[in-house]
C-alpha cells in the first residue's frame, strides 16, 4: 500500500548543490511513498507543479531571512508552521521528512509532533561547521531537533559523528549517499568530441567556487605540472564568490590560458564531463571557521564515471575516496604534496585506470539505488 510523505526543504530543484539533488532522486524514483513537496520559491519556476503522481508547492513567502534578522526569521518560521499545521490536516501524511535542521525542520518537527507524524531530519553536514560555536541558540534548536527526531539521514560517517555530538540518538542515524543513475562513464575520447574539450591531460573540478573547495591549490600546482607536461588544462565548472579571485591567481601565475572556467554546467551534462577528464581533483579544506565540505559528493559522481579523485584529508571525504584505493586523500595545504600527487597518477597510466575502475565499483555500491530507497521508505 502506497504512503503519503511530506517533505519541507529549504532547497529543492531547480535549485542545484548537492542537498537539492539528493531530495530530486528521492521523490522521483519512490517506489511506496507518494510526495507533497513544500519548498522556497524560485525565479521562473511555477508556484505549484506535478512531478508525475508527486506534487511540489513553493510558497511565494518563505524565503531564508539574514541571520542578523531574528525578528523576520522567528516571523518566518512561525508561519511556515502554521502553514503546514493545515497542510498536514488536509492530506495527512505518513511521515515528514525536513531540512535544514537549523531551519524548516524545526517547525516540521514540531507540527510532526503535533499530528503525531513520525519526522525525519536531513543533514548534509556544513549545517554542523558553518554555524558551530557562533550561537549558543543555533546550538540549542539544532540539539532540540535532532534529539527528537525520529530518525536522521547524514551522507558520510562525519558528519554523523557531528550529528550525534549535537544530540542525535546514534541508533537513529542512517547513512545515505544518492547518485543519479544518469551517471554512467562515456568513453573519454568520445566524451571529449561531443563537448568540445580539448587538452591532455585533462583536470578537472566540478563544484561552487568557494574557498574550502581548494581551486586556487590546483591552479598553484599548474606552473610546475605544465613543466612536465606542456598541453595540460585544469577545467573547473561551477560559479560562487571564489571567481575573481581564481581568476586574478591564473593570471599572476600566468597560467590563465589553461584554466578553463566553464560557469555553470547543466546537470545533464556532468556524466559527460566527468567522463572527459583524466583525475578529478578537489583539494578541500577547512576553513578557520570551521567550514568543511560534509561530504563532496562530487568525488562520487566522478567515480560512478569512472574516474579517479584527489581530495583533502578534511571533513567527510574520506567517505567519498578511499585513499590508496578509488584516489588519493592529500593535505589540502602542501601543495609540493598535492602536485606530486596530481604528477604521480598522470605517469603512472596504469594506476590510475586502475584506481578509476575501483572507484566505479565502490560508487556503485555505496550509492546504489536500492539502498536509498530502503533506507527512506523504510524509517522509522
């Protein structure tokens, strides 16, 4: 028999970032559960949409106040509660799922409790580094949240640690990694024909252009790999803050010629790209204040292409590679390391198809579908 879930995110697509496509796979290929998807408005994107037998509302109100704005974020969230107080007297759901958890699930746990509708609280683990320490009532809401949840979904062994440190019940944590299936490895030849990408070598780095995620390290290593090997390009698709500052870096080390910014790349063209590089390298790191990348699920989508990655010893990656074995975990901030590293695999051919069919494997069975749909339309 068919359940009724209801989810509450903050992100949703068409917005893009790892959480949002995470949710994407789970609503359109549930199997037992029929979603209500409740989520922040979007430019271009209709109020009210049906993704086949599931439903996605965007109110045209919520949108995720300044932090400075306490008055207009208490505002907020109370109507959000109100509104899915009703909501939930309509289509009575089976369940609720929500986040982030220092956001919307804090009223969907509470109208959970309310209906008495079991809650299931999402975390992707920057919700955990990026706000810790600053408030003692974060820190307080978040403890609530998760400590009267009824299960926890996290998408890496740290970030579970995090979760369970800020008052979640071990037991209820559940880990899941959700990959599309779309992505599949494409011969790297012919990958490279159909998007017209030339080079060889070929970098590459997929993600927003935010300081943890490590770019500037790459191009840093580019004057030295070029030595060695003269028709090298670093290709970095994605677009944040970071861009000017790459930008300027390429030129003072004047290898902006092989630096290729390629903004943002519709999804449905990742499977290929990932396909057209040689290593996927992302040398993460954590910031002073204590941002981290929770995961990089970017690492996984490389590998479910085929390819290898080297990434920082910093956060959750060491969920995402595993070192020596699908890539290479690197201290993000030794750069003779790091391009040695990068180095290491390019000459070594064998190696590194090597390590790119193990990360394949491992992708494929960490990530599977299956497993994610057990785990969702099975808790709690």
């Amino acid at each position: 028999m068919e359940r009724k879930g209801l989810l509450v995110a903050e992100y949703f697509p068409p917005v893009t970032g790892g959480a949002a496509r995470r949710l994407e796979i789970i609503v359109d290929n549930a199997r037992s559960l029929e979603w209500t998807v409740v989520t922040q408005p979007v430019d271009d994107s209709p109020a009210k949409e049906n993704r086949g037998r599931h439903s996605v509302s965007r109110l045209k109100w919520w949108s995720t106040p300044e932090p400075s704005s306490k008055l207009r974020t208490t505002a907020v969230y109370m109507r959000l509660f109100w509104w899915l107080l009703r909501l939930t007297g309509k289509i009575r759901p089976d369940v609720i799922h929500a986040m982030p958890v220092c956001g919307a699930a804090l009223p969907a746990l509470l109208v959970g409790r309310l209906r008495r509708i079991p809650i299931v609280t999402h975390v992707f683990g920057e919700e955990f580094t990026m706000r810790q320490g600053r408030s003692p009532a974060i820190r307080a809401i978040m403890n609530y949240v998760l400590s009267r949840s009824d299960a926890i979904i996290c998408d890496s062994s740290r970030t579970k640690g995090l979760a369970v440190e800020f008052g979640a019940a071990r037991e209820k944590v559940h880990l899941m990694v959700t990959i599309k299936p779309s992505f599949v490895p494409t011969e790297t030849d012919d990958a490279r024909r159909v998007l017209g990408i030339k080079g060889s070598p070929i970098l590459l780095t997929v993600g927003r252009l935010a300081e943890r995620k490590g770019h500037d390290m790459v191009i840093k290593t580019l004057p030295d790999l070029k030595k060695k090997f003269p028709s090298l390009k670093y290709y970095i698709a994605g677009e944040g803050e970071w861009f000017p500052v790459l930008k300027k870096l390429a030129k003072a080390l004047n290898v902006e010629d092989d630096v290729v910014f390629l903004g943002l790349v519709a999804e449905e063209k990742l499977p290929l790209l990932y396909s057209a590089a040689d290593l996927f390298v992302m040398p993460n790191r954590e910031l002073s204040s204590g941002e981290m990348e929770g995961l990089g699920l970017v690492f996984l989508e490389a590998a479910s292409c085929g390819k290898a990655s080297i990434g920082g010893k910093s956060g959750g990656t060491d969920y995402a590679i595993v070192d020596g074995l699908t890539g290479l975990l690197v201290d993000p901030l030794d750069l003779e390391k790091l391009t040695a590293s990068i180095a290491g695999l390019i000459e070594d051919r064998s190696r590194l198809d090597e390590m790119g069919r193990k990360a394949f494997e491992y992708a494929r069975r960490t990530c599977s579908l299956e497993r994610v749909l057990e785990v969702v339309e099975t808790i709690p």
